[in-house]
C-alpha cells in the first residue's frame, strides 16, 4: 500500500479530529501531497496541500480551521481538523501528486469523517 490512511470517525460540531496518512519514502519525497473530499453527491474537491518545500494552501471553507502538516521523517502527512461543521461531513482522500509522471496522483483509501449536528 503506497498511501494509508486513517483517523477519521464520528465527532460533534465545534470538535476537532486528526487524519494521518503514511506514504512509501520513495513518494513522500516527491510529491505534494494534498487531502481531498467527497460528501455523498459531491464532486470530490481539494481541501489542503503541502509542497516538497512546505508551502501550504487550502480550500476557503477551511482556511483558519484545518492545517496541513509533514513528518519528513516518518513519511507522513497530517491534517489538523478543528472546530468541525457538519457540512465537513465527507469521506476524506489522502493524494500525492507526482512530478513529470503519467498519471500524476496516487490515491489513498478513504477515510470517513462525520460531524453530527
């Protein structure tokens, strides 16, 4: 498994959950790697991703509530989830996205989160 995921479950609104993602080195080292969701009917969308060098961007609806994060040491990429809303309520996908290669993104499993009212 090149990309495995975890750390989603059941929380309520206001609550904070973290989702981790653990890639092979020969991935991590590369790509930028970004989490992505998909609510039922929904097209899946780019919540947050991190470059090589550490650069950060995110989705507007969680700017100032989520934060993207690295371990270069344990090939792990973090997603930082606060003051969750229902409509964060998704299955969440964690991607690498790799340079100068077709196709260019690796998919992890994904991981349900779900934020009742």
């Amino acid at each position: 498994v090149q990309l495995q995921a975890s750390g989603g479950g059941l929380v309520q609104a206001g609550g904070s959950l973290r989702l981790s993602c653990a890639a092979s080195k020969s991935i991590f080292s590369i790509a930028t790697m970004n989490w992505f969701r998909q609510a039922p009917g929904n097209q899946r969308e780019l919540v947050a991703g991190i470059t090589r060098s550490g650069s950060t961007n995110y989705a507007d609806s969680v700017k100032d509530r989520f934060t993207i994060s690295k371990d270069n040491t344990e090939n792990t990429v973090y997603l930082q989830m606060n003051s969750l809303k229902p409509e964060d309520t998704a299955v969440y996908y964690c991607n690498a996205r790799l340079p100068f290669t077709a196709p260019p993104d690796i998919w992890g499993q994904g991981t349900l989160v779900t934020v009742s009212s």
